[in-house]
C-alpha cells in the first residue's frame, strides 16, 4: 500500500505491504507446502519425504522472499532536486540517489498474470535501467496513479 506525505520541500513516497496479504502469502506456502509433504508421504517411504519437505520447505522460503514485496521508501527532494529511494529487498543494496535530470519517467505498469493483475510503480532512468517502488492490486490503480501525477507536477519528472 502506498502513502505520500508531503512537507514544504521533502515529499515521501513509502510503499509497504499489509500485514493480511503477508498473511496471505505465508499461509498459501504453508498449504502447498502440507499438500506437497502429504502427497508424497503417501506415495513414497518416509525417508523420501522428509527430504522433499526439506527442499519444499527451501522453495517456500525462496518463494516467499521473491515474491513478498519489502518496504520502499521514496524521498522527493524538491529544492536540491534529488531522489533518494531506500529498499529494503536484500539485493537492493544501501539507499541509492538520483538527480532529477537521471531520471527518465515515472509511472505506473500494468503488470498481469494468470490468476491476477496489478499495477507496478516503477522509476524509470535515463540509463535504461528502472527501480520497482512497489505494486498495487488492479482495483486501487487509480490510488498509485494520482500519487505519482501528484510527484510528477511538483517535480517536472516525466511519465505517462
């Protein structure tokens, strides 16, 4: 979910994700991972089980890790015209920050799949390269679009 809070020259974009979808997301790993453990406990010995628990239980892990968004936090420097994002997804490395010339756009993607569809802010730089900031059910599109129309008219930053 995302906030903007906004003082006279720093605005903060923070995005987090509420505590029911991780819950969510924990118990659907769970589940997959009891339904995995019982169909081959009951196919195969026990010995061949608890091995695949063990992988299971690595994949969920990873699963989770992957795919769970972790907070970001977005600083909007308005007089000295800087970007200051600060991740907390273990490979995003320490707070990284930008000129307001660096950067290209920003928006909002649509990002679909087959069981759901959500839209992905995203910073957009001039290199090429891009930064996830954080991702919205489809349905709050509208949420995520008018806070980054909002950054976007006070910082002269392009995007669609």
């Amino acid at each position: 979910m995302f906030s903007l809070s906004k003082g006279s020259d720093i605005w903060t974009l923070h995005f987090d994700v509420d505590a029911v979808s991780r819950l969510l997301f924990i118990a659907a790993g769970c589940a997959g991972i009891g339904f995995g453990v019982f169909q081959v406990g009951r196919v195969h010995g026990s010995e061949f089980s608890l091995i695949v628990l063990s992988v299971l239980g690595c994949g969920a892990l990873m699963a989770y890790w992957t795919l769970s968004d972790e907070p970001t936090t977005t600083v909007f420097d308005l007089t000295q015209r800087r970007i200051t994002v600060d991740c907390k997804r273990p490979w995003f490395g320490p707070p990284r920050t930008f000129s307001f010339d660096d950067v290209a756009a920003l928006d909002a993607v649509r990002r679909s799949g087959k069981a759901s569809s959500s839209w992905e802010a995203r910073l957009e730089l001039q290199n090429g390269s891009s930064i996830k900031l954080g991702r919205e059910p489809a349905g709050r599109n509208e949420h995520i679009r008018g806070l980054l129309d909002e950054i976007r008219r006070a910082t002269d930053i392009g995007g669609a």
